[in-house]
C-alpha cells in the first residue's frame, strides 16, 4: 500500500509539474474574464452600453427578412395626391362620413378611424356623428394627456361609446425611435388647476385600451377569444402571453414603461398590409374582398401632418425614413394577431443570470484565444471570424425572437483578449517584474520603518528610559538653581580664590610635561632624519613610511604648542578674573569702612 501511495503521489507531482503553466495561464484568463464581465455589467447597470444595444437591436431589424403583408389587414391612407384632388384640407366630416358609410357596406370586421374629430371640420358633423352612432364596427381615437395643463388630450369624436375608444399614443424611445407600443394605460393627472375640458383620455380614474389593441380585440371576439388578465397582471389572448416589457428587459436599462407596453415586431418595412387610397374608396376601385371580415384602417400617410415616427428601418435611409402612424398601429395590430392565430414568437428576453453567463463565456473564449495564439495577424483574423460569430448567433437568436445582448459579449470578447496579449507583452518586456521589485522595496521600507518605530516606542516605555529622563530633569533643576546662587553669594568667589594657585600650579606641571614631550619628538625626527639619509639601500616603502612618520611627529608637535598656548592663554584669563574679583572685594571693604 505504501508503494502504491508513493506511486500516486509522484504521478500528481509529475502531473501537477507538466500542467502548472497551464493552470497559470487559465487563471490569469479567469481573473481578466471576471473583471471585464464585472465591468461590462456594472457599464450595462448605469445604461452606459443602452445606445449601441439599441442600435444593434434596430441593425438586426433591418437585417431580417420582411414577411408577406398580413391579408387580415387593410389601410386606406389619405395621402397628399388626395388632399390635392379633392381640394379639401383637412379633410371634411362630410368626406369622412362617405368614407365610413361605403366601407361599412362591404362589412369588414372592424373600422379603424385615426383621424381626430374632436373639433367640427368642414360641414356634415351631423352625418358624421349618425354614422358614428349608428356602426359598431367603427373604433375611434383620443390623444391622452401628459401630465401638462398645457396639453389636456384630445377627446374623441362625439357620439362615439368609450368602448369604441382607443387612444393613439405611443413610447417613443429617446432619438426618437418608436420601439414600444402601450397597450393599455391609466391617463396621467394633470398637475396644478387646469380649466381644461374633462374627457376620457384625461381622465385618471379608469383605465384605457390603446387604439391597436382595441382593433386585434374586436377582431378576435369573431374567433371566441377574449382578453384575460392573470393574477401577476400579464395580459392573455387564449394561449398566448403577451408578456407585459420590463424596464431592463433586453438592451435596455431603466426603461420608462408605465402602462402596459411591448416591443414592436414589425413585420415589413414597407407593406405590412395592402394600401388604397380614400379616393379610391370614394370611386369605388376597392375590391370588396380586400374589406370583408378585414381589419381596416383610416389615416393620414402624408407627411403635412406630422403623424410619422423613426423606426429601426430608418437608420442609413435617405428617402422614406419615417412611417405613418397608421401603418405603425398596423404593425402592432398584426403583431397582436399573428401571436395569438399564427404563433408567431412575441419577442422574448433572458434573465439576468443568463446575460452574464452568455457575457462571461465570450470573455472567456477571448482571453483563451489570446493566450495561445502569439502571431499578430492570425490573432486578428481569428479575432475577426470569433467576433463575427458572436454576432451571428446573436442574430441568429432574434430570429427566433429572443433578444440578446450583442455589444456586451462583444467588447468582453476584444477587452479580455486585448487585455491577455498587453499583460504577456508587458512581463516579457521586464517592466511587470521591474514595478514588482519597486512596490516590494517600498513595502520594506514601510516595514522597517515602521518596526524603527515601534522600537523607539518600546524604549521611551521602558523604566530604565524614564529613570535617564528623572535624572536629567534634576540635574537641569540643579543648574538652574546653581546659576541663580551664584551672584549673590561672594563667600564661593573668596572660597574659590585660593584654589587658583593650585590650579596655576597644576597648569606649570602640564606645560612642562608637554615641553619634555616636544623635545623627545624633536630627537625621534633628528634620527629619523639621519636614517633616512644613509646609504644603506633602504627600500623606498621604508622612506616614504619614514617621511609619513616625521609628518606625523611633526602634526603632534604642531598640536602640542598649540595646546600650550591655550593653557597659557587660559591661566591668563584665570589671573585676570581672579584679580578683578580681588579688587572688586578690596572696594566692598573700603566702602563698609568708612560708612562706619
């Protein structure tokens, strides 16, 4: 058994000596993938990454083949030809009353009338109002409130019943995108008094079907479905979710979706349904089966009156960048339809977790790709098949109908791949190991200071340190009080005063004793002087230390008359003192005689 122990433990030895570079690279490409997935994530959270998102969104839109038009629609336009040969603008409610009267004739399953007629146009209001009242066929629309005393809505054409109302706004995304269709809502409170009519698209207490999917509900009753709301408020049309849009769902971050909104999946850029003409109802060139059991449409598709919005196509488009409002609800309409009678996909979403592990992944395929490819121009073409790749899965899913983050993955892809290639060339270029050694030394200096400093603290806390501080304290004391006697107490000068012969004598003794040392030095240099001087062969190492020697005895001579010098000077000044101090006690007596 221990044979077999032995053998196991060499092999993981071994094992772990062939893969240790291996568990090394896969590290440092781990730690680079977590940090450019941290980054990405946290960018994506304060809605950094939101403009390309959408952008890449609104690319795979145009990207996407176009079905065929929908045949359950059809949209009549008022276009500009019509405006100019009826000689009519805006159209009169006479006009739109004919319109309404010939199409219900050829019984569609339900008319859509986005024209506002809230306001009398022209003549026949009371035509328009009888065939409004009369039809129930016919859905009209209002222009909710936004909150603004200014703009207190539209209300709908009279004699219309508020089931047979929808209102005709719309989310617009910022840049003007329409991205989003509401469809249903409470109307926002008009802040501060306003002295604006009440209607219903104002009216906060109830809430309103937008004019879209009032159009699809109408329809679908005739195939015995009904809307139903679960218990977590998503709405349902028989088996079909239409999943209510989050505020983060997909490219978007901190989205404003109040109401209940979904994302447009449009169906075609130009011919979601087939077009006539309100002249050509009025002429009566519209084949009845184009209007029967259909879903018809009234709007204006001229650019006079400002019902048009950007969508996704109109990125890159020089001409007929914008489309009608009318034909955008067609696209909602559809959309709501082909879902629930076709099962076409309503676009759908991953949760969090699997956008970061979809995120992490690419980051990972990155950095392994920059780890094992060290030629430059392969490691940009695979990084240009990969990043291709990455794209085309993205877009392959939304096909499917699920959006997913493309910008993401594809900056964690390049950002951990760029990063992987930047740290191998920064250490084999030596500057890694250069700023390592420099933060060590820096740390030791830090290190070593800091133990200095605790052990100057150690010190100044210990007994023997406050004893030493203890004694210099009274010996400062004693000084001071020394310095403070000394003036006024002459009995130490004439104390002292007889001292100073001893001293002058003491000073005799010194000078002799250094009289004597200068004469030995002289004779030690006369015979140094005399041997270096005989020809006797001597090596010149033995001069020159002979001629340092007679340097050095004559550096010791110079000193010693030096301090001669200051000994006689300073007995001098000894001598003064003590004869000043003498005369200055000879006066004091003088002076106390004859005051007696």
């Amino acid at each position: 058994m221990s044979k077999i122990s032995n053998n196991i433990r060499s092999a993981v030895a071994q094992l772990s000596q062939m893969y240790k570079p291996s568990l090394a690279l896969a590290k440092s490409v781990l730690i680079a993938s977590a940090a450019v997935t941290l980054s990405l994530m946290g960018a994506r959270q304060l809605g950094i990454l939101e403009p390309v998102e959408l952008s890449a969104y609104d690319q795979m839109v145009r990207w996407r083949p176009d079905e065929q038009p929908d045949s359950r629609l059809l949209v009549v336009g008022i276009t500009e030809a019509d405006i100019q040969k009826l000689k009519e603008w805006p159209i009169s409610d006479r006009k739109i009353a004919e319109i309404l009267q010939k199409l219900d004739k050829m019984q569609p399953a339900v008319i859509g009338l986005d024209v506002l007629r809230d306001v009398p146009l022209g003549d026949g209001r009371e035509e328009l109002t009888k065939i409004l009242q009369k039809s129930d066929r016919i859905i009209g629309v209002c222009l909710v409130t936004d909150g603004n005393p200014d703009n207190p809505g539209s209300p709908p054409a009279p004699g219309l019943p508020e089931n047979r109302v929808g209102f005709a706004d719309f989310g617009v995304d910022p840049g003007g995108i329409l991205r989003r269709a509401l469809l249903f809502m409470k109307p926002p409170t008009i802040e501060g008094n306003s002295s604006a009519q009440k209607h219903l698209c104002n009216d906060d207490s109830q809430v309103l079907y937008s004019f879209n999917l009032q159009l699809a509900l109408r329809y679908l009753q005739g195939q015995k479905i009904s809307p139903q709301l679960a218990p977590d408020q998503s709405l349902w049309l028989g088996k079909t979710q239409l999943k209510q849009l989050a505020s983060n769902d997909g490219g978007y971050k901190n989205a404003d979706v109040r109401g209940y909104q979904i994302l447009i999946n449009y169906r075609s850029k130009q011919q979601v349904a087939h077009q006539v003409r309100i002249t050509d109802v009025l002429e009566g060139k519209v084949d009845p089966n184009l209007v029967k059991d259909k879903i018809v449409l009234i709007g204006y598709t001229t650019e006079t009156v400002k019902d048009f919005f950007y969508t996704p196509y109109s990125g890159r488009q020089q001409s007929n960048q914008f489309m009608p409002g009318i034909v955008a609800h067609a696209q909602v309409v559809s959309q709501i339809l082909s879902a629930v009678l076709d099962n076409r996909p309503m676009l759908w979403f991953w949760p969090e977790w699997a956008e970061i592990l979809w995120i992490s992944a690419w980051s990972i395929v990155g950095g392994t790709l920059a780890s094992r490819m060290a030629h430059p121009a392969k490691l940009t073409v695979t990084f240009g098949a990969v990043l291709s790749g990455c794209c085309a899965i993205s877009f392959g899913i939304f096909l499917l109908g699920g959006w997913v983050p493309v910008a993401a993955p594809a900056l964690a892809l390049i950002l951990t791949g760029g990063s992987i290639v930047s740290a191998e060339r920064f250490n084999k270029a030596g500057y890694g190991k250069a700023i390592s050694d420099r933060v060590k030394q820096v740390f030791k200096i830090e290190i070593d200071q800091a133990k200095k400093e605790q052990q100057v603290a150690e010190i100044t806390e210990s007994d023997f340190f406050k004893e030493l501080q203890q004694k210099k304290d009274k010996l400062r004391i004693s000084k001071q009080e020394t310095s403070e006697k000394a003036p006024s107490e002459p009995q130490e000068i004439i104390a002292i005063t007889p001292e100073l012969p001893k001293v002058e004598s003491q000073t005799d003794e010194y000078l002799a004793q250094l009289q004597e040392k200068s004469k030995h030095q002289k004779q030690r240099a006369t015979v140094t002087e005399s041997e270096s001087g005989s020809p006797t062969g001597v090596p010149n190492d033995t001069r020159c230390g002979a001629s340092s020697a007679e340097t050095k005895h004559d550096d010791e001579f110079s000193d010693l008359q030096t301090k001669a010098k200051q000994m006689r000077q300073r007995r001098g000044a000894q001598k003064m003192i003590k004869d000043e101090k003498i005369d200055s006690l000879t006066d004091k007596e003088d002076l106390g005689g004859k005051e007696e």
